[in-house]
C-alpha cells in the first residue's frame, strides 16, 4: 500500500508517517508513505501552491490521507470543504481512496474537538472519504488517564505519544487491523529539524494501542453522520476567508470582491522580509496560509501561524498612517498574503466609503 499525506507540522512532527511505516511492519503488511506537509499550511495553501496535487497527479497511491490546518475546521469548514473536494477529485482521477485526518483539540480546549468532528465527518460524508479518527482517540485518552503528555508545551503539536496515538488510528483505519500487540515502542521525536528516537513505556504504549482500535471500531461512519454539513455549492474560497478575518468582519461578499480586485493575494517565498523595524509603514498585510517569523527590536524571534484566518501584521492603525513599523516580519515558510496598502483604501473609499469606514472600525476596535 502506497499512503501520501498532505498536510502541515502535525504530520511532520515525530515523522509520523515514518511510524506508521513501521507499524504496518510490525503487523506483517506494507504501507510505504510520503508527505507533502508544510508548517501552517491549509489545504487551500497546498492547492494554491501546487505541490501536492502535483503530488498526486504522480499517481500509484492507494490512499491520500488530507490534513486540514489545525483550526480552519472551526473558523472557516465550509472553506475546508471546498479545498478538500478539489484535493479528493484529483485523488479519484488516479484511482486513490482519500482519508481525511482528523484532528485534535488544542489544550485547555476540548470544546474544539466537537467542531473538528463536525467539519471532518460532514466533509467525508460528501466526498466519499474514509475519517481517521485521531482527535476522538486524543479525547478518549485524556478522558481516561492524564498521561502519558499527548500535546508538546506549545498545547497545539503532538508529543511522542500523541503521534504514537495518531499512527495507530491511521495503521487500524488503513489496514482494518488492531493494532494492539505491535511491538513499536519508539518514537523519532522533533520537530522535523532535530529529532531523536524516544522509547515510549510499555504501559503507555499498550494503553494508546488499545485507545486507538477501540476509537475506530466505535466511530461512527461519514453515511451516518448526523452532525451540521457547511454548504460549499458555488463557494468563491477566497471571499468565504476573508470574510472570516477579524479586520473584515462585516465586509458583504461583493465589498470583499471589490477589495480583491483592488488588492489581490500574492505568494511569498520562504526568507523574504514583508517589512522590516523602522521602515514606513503605510501596508497592512493579511497572513492567509505558512508561517511568519517576527522579531522585535530587541528580543528574539517567534513563529506564528495563522491560529486565525487572516491574522493581520503591520496593520496597526499609526503604521497605515505613515508611522514606522516596530517589528520585522519575515516569511518562515511560502506563504500567502493579502497586502492592503493605505493608498488602495484610499482609491476604495471615493468608490465604496462603507468598506474603508468597516476596515478602520475594526482597526479602532482591534
């Protein structure tokens, strides 16, 4: 079986789609796999920059396994939907089942996980998908026993045993075997940069074997879900994001289509600076897709991710006016941005005052 996940950090942290390779091993079947995971990457990010359905297009897969950014599901599902059908279509052109990872609540946030079912069920019952429990397995796990740790400190990626678990749902949903008994006890921990094999307890390792078949012998089927299904027919995916962000919020659908024409999206390459400390401002950015690093003046530097869709940089309102920028941004990783410069809400507010007085509303607000 040739398995190819398409996703972001939670697929590349602790190399799960190598422990899964090894788990399929230990139970006496094959399962090779590849990745095309990006830090923060939605799946309309892997549709915009093209990788993965080149990816797919490659063909010989028996199954594509799509992971949606960890919060897009909550804020924007019907935008999800409409990613994940294109991703599904060009899987079926070659013959691959497609299986859709879902995923986990944030720590300290188990009320996500109700939404993360919702959108992932609700969009597998429209595509014909399989669903990979691994959220509910999560939630089963921190239920019953409060360890071993499943979330590393951030509350939001995987911990060794958090990817152990992971992989056992994927290894019983793939192969429709338990995966109780294996003897895979390590883990190559990290981040995808530094890694190292951690041994997990054999305790532990028993107790996410049996959480995990037991996940996915109880989960019900996409056929049978009963949960809210987002509408996505005709949906324009880059109005349906926007009007999610918050420096939008209140934008109708053709005030959006008129700020994108005026401002359209652009790609940005990882490495390059958006703006840097001390520069004029006079541009606000929107981050749609991958991960920024900002660094203060003085201080170090943080990696962000878009937690939010359209998480707003370099918009605060002294900067559009002209005052300098206090950070420097730069792109981690390729990323998406909507540029809003002052001068294109300047042009916008002689055709479409409502929008430009909405956008400094929500500034003065924000």
């Amino acid at each position: 079986m040739r398995v190819l996940f398409v996703g972001n950090s939670y697929v590349y942290f602790n190399d799960l789609p190598g422990l899964l390779t090894q788990l399929a091993a230990a139970g006496g079947a094959i399962v090779e796999t590849e990745s095309v995971a990006v830090g923060g990457m939605t799946l309309l990010g892997h549709l915009r920059h093209g990788e993965a359905v080149a990816r797919i297009r490659e063909g010989g897969w028996n199954a594509v396994v799509l992971q949606e950014q960890s919060t897009r599901p909550i804020d924007a599902p019907a935008v999800m939907h409409a990613a994940a059908r294109q991703l599904a279509d060009e899987a079926a052109s070659v013959g691959a089942g497609v299986v859709l990872f879902l995923t986990w609540a944030q720590r300290g946030w188990p009320e996500q996980q109700a939404a993360l079912d919702a959108a992932y069920y609700g969009a597998a019952g429209a595509l014909g998908a399989r669903v990979a429990p691994v959220g509910p397995a999560w939630q089963r796990a921190l239920t019953d026993r409060s360890e071993p740790a499943l979330h590393r400190d951030d509350g939001s990626h995987p911990a060794p045993p958090g990817t152990y678990l992971a992989a056992c749902v994927l290894y019983a949903v793939l192969t429709g075997r338990s995966p109780v008994g294996l003897g895979v006890r390590s883990v190559l921990a990290g981040d995808g940069h530094l890694t190292a094999p951690v041994d997990l307890l054999g305790d532990d390792v028993a107790f996410l074997q049996q959480v995990a078949w037991d996940t996915v012998v109880s989960a019900p089927t996409p056929q049978d879900w009963r949960g809210y299904v987002p509408a996505e027919s005709d949906l324009d995916m880059d109005v349906a994001l926007l009007q999610e962000a918050p420096l939008l919020h209140g934008l109708s659908s053709a005030n959006i289509q008129a700020l994108l024409v005026e401002c359209p999206s652009r790609s940005v390459p990882a490495g390059t600076a958006l703006f840097r400390a001390g520069e004029v401002g006079r541009t606000a950015y929107l981050l749609l897709d991958g991960e920024f690093s900002i660094t203060p003046t003085h201080g170090n530097a943080v990696r962000i991710a878009p937690g939010r869709l359209g998480l707003a940089l370099g918009c605060a309102t002294n900067s559009l006016l002209g005052a300098p920028y206090d950070v420097t941004v730069s792109a981690a990783t390729d990323v998406t941005v909507l540029p809003i410069p002052a001068a294109a809400l300047d042009s916008l507010a002689i055709r479409t005052p409502s929008l430009v007085e909405t956008i400094w509303a929500n500034l003065r607000s924000a």
